[in-house]
C-alpha cells in the first residue's frame, strides 16, 4: 500500500539559495519577483498583496508543472543538487546513530555509511550510499559510487545485525558502483554479487528505501530485502538512462527517449510490482521540505518493521526468496 500522501496544498517555501531545474523555469521567474518586492525598501499593504498574488500564482504553478512530469523530469528531481541524502535522514529519523568504519580487509569506503542507531527505540542497522554536498566532500565520498571495500563493510555490518537479530534499513542513493580500473583489480562484481547472496539469505527483517538515483549493481548490492519503498521522486534502474541510450542509440542525447523506455519512475516500478510502496514527497520534490520528507520515511519503517517483526523468520526467508522470483511476471 502507498504512504499516506502528503497535503499538496501545504507546499514549501522557497529558498533564495534553491537551484531551479530546467523544466522549473516558470516557477524561477514568478519565485524572482516576490525575491524583488521582498527585498524593495518600500513596505506597503498593496506590496504584500502583489506578494501574496504571486506565491498563489507560483503554487498553481508548481501543482500544474509536478501533475504531469516526463520520466526524464522525473530524473532531474532524483539527481537535484539539494536533495537530502542518508545522513539527512539518519539525522532526522533515528536516535544516537553509532558510524561503523572498514571492511577488515582493504580500508573505509565514506561513499558508503552505516552504523547502529534507534528507530522509535528499537535498535536497527543502518546502511546507507552518501554522495556528499560540497566539494571536498564528493571527493572524499567518491560521489556515492562505492568501490568494493563499501559494499564489504555493508555486508560486514549486515552480517553483524544478523547476530544480533536486528532489523537492516537501507538507503539506495547512487548513480552506481565506482567503474574505475581500481575497483576492478580489487574485485567490484565479486563484492557486488556477494552481497546479493547474503542479503538473499540474511535471517532479520530487512527493509529498503530508494531516496534518490537507484542505479546499476550499485545501488542492487544493498537493496535485496523484504519491504522495497521508494521516494514519489525517485528512480530505480539496471543502469542510467544515459548509458542505455549510448548502447542502442550510440549517443546520451537519447536519455529522456530511454528514461521512457527503462520505466525507471515509481510509478511504473510499482506497476511492475519491483517495488511495494511509493512514499509521496512534498509537492516539488523531498528538497523542498526536509522534515516531512524524514517522517513520511519514519512513519513508513515503522508500520513495515512491525509487521515483518511477526514473521517467522523461516517464512520471512521463503517470502524474500518468492519476492525475487516473481519480479518480472
């Protein structure tokens, strides 16, 4: 079943420092004549009514564009620069996030992170891509693209909540795994394709949540669970639509026409019953609103994590092994 949606008419404000897209040019120029008048030094009624008269005139405006976004649009939201990622969730859904580091093997892999943290006071996993905001940052954490050292201290940690008995939660946020020759030499499929069988077969609860790109083998290494969900916003896809459209086409230019094709959108997931739950974004995308993006999320884990805590846990693995089995009927 699909979360509760969130009031369109309750819809954000925007900041200053927001970063339109394309398709949001409309919504820009209204958004810089209110940034105009707020900003004039005169302070009148008839000021705050022309104010007031373009935020209305700006939220048809948004409600008309979001009614009706392409796929590729839908692309745009999931990669927008200012869309939260798992460390703005961890911070906003969970109690005293404890980060685990290394794989014991190679070293720490920051693209991906994970730790020990409280839901509604009970204790789960965590396991996360982080793609980083600034800069320096992107660089340290490889802009979400693990190499095999991150996907072997998720399956570290995995392994680790499995002794435990705790519940795992993932959060799916890459464009894919790191494709560069160093990941190769240091065995990217074999961490990859090991991660598939562990989670195939691990004995706790274990829910996903596709917050942002879900995209290749990449995002697949953490996303084998019980409970898929995924943001309203959000994409989920064998690879991006660029590099499709460069196999059949010989060109990217062709990424909005195979966007459409891959059916890489919530919606059409959900059809296909590769994911089980859309959770809905405030109207403009989860960047627009934090807070509420975090508690649809919240509100989600918890009703799943209660219901698939009943489980046996020999049931909930015939369940998962059905799951995985009836994707593509």
């Amino acid at each position: 079943m699909p979360s509760q949606e969130i009031n369109p008419d309750n819809i954000p404000e925007i900041s200053e420092d927001y970063k339109f897209l394309d398709f949001e040019k409309t919504i820009q120029d209204i958004s810089e004549k209110i940034t105009a008048l707020r900003n004039s030094e005169i302070d009148s009624p008839e000021l705050n009514n022309q104010i007031n008269t373009l935020r209305k005139e700006r939220d048809a405006e948004t409600k008309k564009i979001y009614s009706k976004l392409s796929i590729w649009q839908t692309v745009q939201v999931a990669r927008h620069p200012q869309r939260p990622h798992t460390l703005d969730f961890i911070d906003r859904i969970f109690d005293d996030f404890d980060e685990m580091h290394g794989d014991r093997q190679f070293g720490d892999d920051a693209s991906i992170v994970g730790g020990i943290a409280y839901l509604e006071n009970i204790p789960v996993m965590i396991i996360g891509h982080e793609k980083g905001r600034d800069t320096d940052e992107k660089v340290r954490r490889n802009f979400g693209m693990p190499q095999p050292e991150g996907y072997r201290k998720a399956k570290r940690l995995m392994e680790f909540a499995e002794q435990f008995s705790m519940p795992v939660i993932t959060f799916i946020d890459t464009a894919g795994a790191y494709p560069g020759i160093e990941g190769e030499e240091r065995g990217q499929s074999e961490a990859i394709a090991r991660n598939l069988a562990v989670m195939s077969e691990l004995k706790t609860p274990i829910i996903v949540v596709v917050t942002g790109e879900g995209g290749s083998g990449g995002a697949l290494a953490i996303s084998v669970g019980d409970h898929i969900a995924m943001l309203q916003y959000a994409t989920y896809s064998v690879a991006s639509p660029e590099a499709c459209a460069s196999i059949i086409w010989r060109t990217a230019e062709k990424a909005p026409d195979a966007a459409e094709a891959m059916k890489v959108s919530a919606n059409e997931l959900k059809k296909l019953k590769i994911v089980d739950e859309i959770i809905f974004e405030p109207l403009g995308g989860a960047h627009r609103d934090y807070d509420a993006t975090s508690q649809s999320i919240k509100d989600s884990l918890i009703k799943n994590l209660s219901s698939l805590n009943d489980i046996p846990t020999e049931e909930l693995l015939e369940r998962r092994y059905k799951r995985l089995l009836e994707i593509g009927i």
